[in-house]
C-alpha cells in the first residue's frame, strides 16, 4: 500500500497521507468572489460529505474572500491558483489552508520563492499540479507524444523546483482526461516519490460517462494502494462529484458508514414503478448515517432471496411490496406506501435493527 509510507500533511483541520483516511476533495463553481454562494455550496458539498474544498482565486477580491469564506465553512480550503503568485501569496495570507499551483507557469525561480517563502512562514502545504495538457513541449518531444513517462517526469520537475527552496510540506497532482495514461502515470509516479497524491481524471465529462470514467480510473489507482485525496470531475453540479466519490471510496472499501442501495435492473416481472422508486430510495437514504445495505426489489418471487444479504428491503408485488428485514418477509404494504414504510423503519432502525 503505497499511501501507507507517504508523508502524513497537514490541511487546515484534516490530515492526509501517511496511511490516513482517503479524503474526498470537490471545487465550487461560483464566483469566489461571491461570499455568500460561495458559502452556500460549500456548505451544501459539506453536507453531501465532502471532506476538502478548493475555490479558484484569480483575483485579489477572491483572494479576501478566502478569509471572509472561511469564517463560515468547517472543512479545508484549498486556493487554486493559475499563473500569478500574487494570488498564492494572497491566498495565504488570507488564511488558505493550502495553495494549489503549477511552478512551471507562475513565472520562474523568484516568483517560486516568493510562494515558498510565505508558505513556509505559516507552514501552508503546496499542491504541486500538472496537467497532461499543459506538458512542457521539451517533454512532448523526447517521449514522442504526451505520455505518462512525460507527466511523471514534468510532476518530478516541479517537485524538485520547491525542494531546491528548501521546502518538504507538498501534495502532488498529476492529471489526464486519458485514463490509461493517468492509471499509468499514478504507477509510475508511486514508486518514484512519497508525496501524498492526489487522484482525479480531469475533464471527465457529464454527470453519466464521468462517473463512469472516473470510477474506472480512480478504481484502478485506488486499489494498488495509491492515492490520499479523490476528486470526480464532473461537468455537472459538483455535489454530483461528491456523491459519485462516496460510492467509488465505498466500493472499494475505503469508505465506511451511509447507506448503500443496491436494486434489481427490473424485468418483465416487474409490476411497479421500481426505477421511480429506486431513485426515491437513494434520494431519502441519503440523509441516514447507517451502515446497512438496503435492497430495492422488483419483485416477491426473486426478489426476497435476492435481497437476503441486505439488512432492510422491499420487494415489489401487483400494486403492492413486501417489506423484508434480514432476508425475511415481515409484511404486505401497498405501493403507494412502499417510500414511506422505508422511512418508518429507517426512523427506527436503532430499536429494530
Ligand atoms: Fe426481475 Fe424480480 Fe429479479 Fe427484479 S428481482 S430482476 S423483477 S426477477
């Protein structure tokens, strides 16, 4: 397990790397500059359970937003920074807990410096990020083409710019919309450093082939071993990324706690609305906190053998479902009542279960 021997650093009230918990990381989408929707959606992607924020800071406004932005949130702050070091050193001094930035383009050896020196002063971790679709052109020539060899190469780069500055407290990215190359370039990259990594495929696309990229990419990374932080990127709204990130952290066993659904693809058995309801289901649980499997069936001849394993279920009849806890039928309830004898046992799943 790779993520076991990288270097444990620390954001703001959370720590990764080292063998901690894999955490997961989204981006809002507002104007940073915008306190109050800004607030607004990190709360939201707070209570949807993302663990690490990061907000672009183009600008000075947003660089004080970040302080005014803080007073109000309870997870991390991460400022993505592009091209001017003012901002990273704003951010800073704004109280980001952590800057995220590419040496290679912050404009040479004294802008870097003047980043290092401020985050060393206030002890602020660094995420070093490269991008397959930035590599330097020098790297594009000598590996022929944008290759993984070339991202871990350029990544390593860049690293070695902010240790020449005498300076250790890094996080490293290395990203491509190419999974494969990204998977391989992770492999790669593992063995070479102990930074903590953060993992994400970039430009995924929408909410469907996004998720479904990203939880392939992530997947493969995650379970050699790699990998501290997670982001899903996802041309959607970004509580999508947060949800999408649990279910890939817990299908790999990264992740406990939440309650995980599982539900028939329906057949011509099916005589009710079970992807209407389905979609009801995954949409109430997600305010629970338990750690039970809940089966959403379609119907009373497989379906309650096939939701034996589930701690809670319900399998559905003709205009009617059974409601079925531990594999066992308890009773008849009606569709229409299905949703909401859920809620029931849910409610009062502490005496039941
Ligand atoms: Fe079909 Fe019933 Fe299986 Fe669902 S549980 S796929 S309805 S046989």
């Amino acid at each position: 397990m790779f993520r076991e021997h990288t270097k444990t650093v620390t954001i703001g009230n959370k720590k990764i790397g080292g063998g901690n918990p894999v955490l997961i990381q989204s981006m809002t989408n507002t104007h940073t500059e915008d306190v109050e929707a800004t607030v607004r959606q990190i709360l939201e992607l707070e209570a949807a359970g993302c663990e690490i924020i990061r907000c672009t800071v183009p600008t000075i406004e947003a660089a004080k937003a970040v302080s005014e932005i803080k007073k109000y949130i309870h997870i991390p702050l991460v400022a993505d920074i592009h091209f001017d070091y003012r901002m990273a050193i704003a951010a800073m001094e704004n109280g980001a807990d952590k800057i995220r930035i590419n040496p290679g383009n912050i404009g040479g050896a004294d802008k870097i410096k003047a980043v290092v020196d401020v985050a060393k002063e206030r002890n602020i971790p660094i995420r070093v990020g490269v991008n397959s679709g930035s590599l330097e052109k020098e790297l594009v020539e000598k590996y022929h083409g944008v290759t993984a060899e070339g991202i871990v190469e350029s990544a390593i780069d860049k690293v070695h710019m902010i240790e020449e500055q005498g300076y250790d407290n890094l996080v490293v990215s290395i990203k491509s919309s190419d999974v494969m190359m990204c998977v391989k370039a992770h492999e790669l990259i593992a063995q070479k450093i102990a930074y903590p990594l953060h993992v994400g495929i970039t430009e995924s696309g929408t909410a469907f082939s996004g998720s479904i990229k990203s939880a392939l990419g992530l997947g493969l990374i995650l379970n050699q071993g790699i990998g501290d932080t997670i982001r899903v990127s996802l041309t959607d709204n970004p509580v999508k990324e947060v949800e999408a990130a649990k279910i890939i952290l817990k299908t790999l066993g990264l992740k406990k706690g939440g309650i995980e659904v599982v539900s028939c693809p329906t057949c011509g058995r099916t005589r009710i609305d079970l992807i209407g309801l389905a979609k009801q289901v995954e949409e109430m649980v997600s305010s629970y906190d338990y750690d039970l499997k809940l089966a959403v069936m379609g119907c009373v001849v497989n379906g309650p053998g096939e939701a034996k394993e589930a701690d809670l279920g319900i399998a559905g009849g003709d205009g009617c479902g059974v409601l079925i806890k531990h594999g066992e039928v308890v009773r008849k309830v009606p569709e229409d009542e299905l949703l909401s004898t859920l809620k029931y046992e849910l409610d009062h799943w502490g005496g039941t279960g």
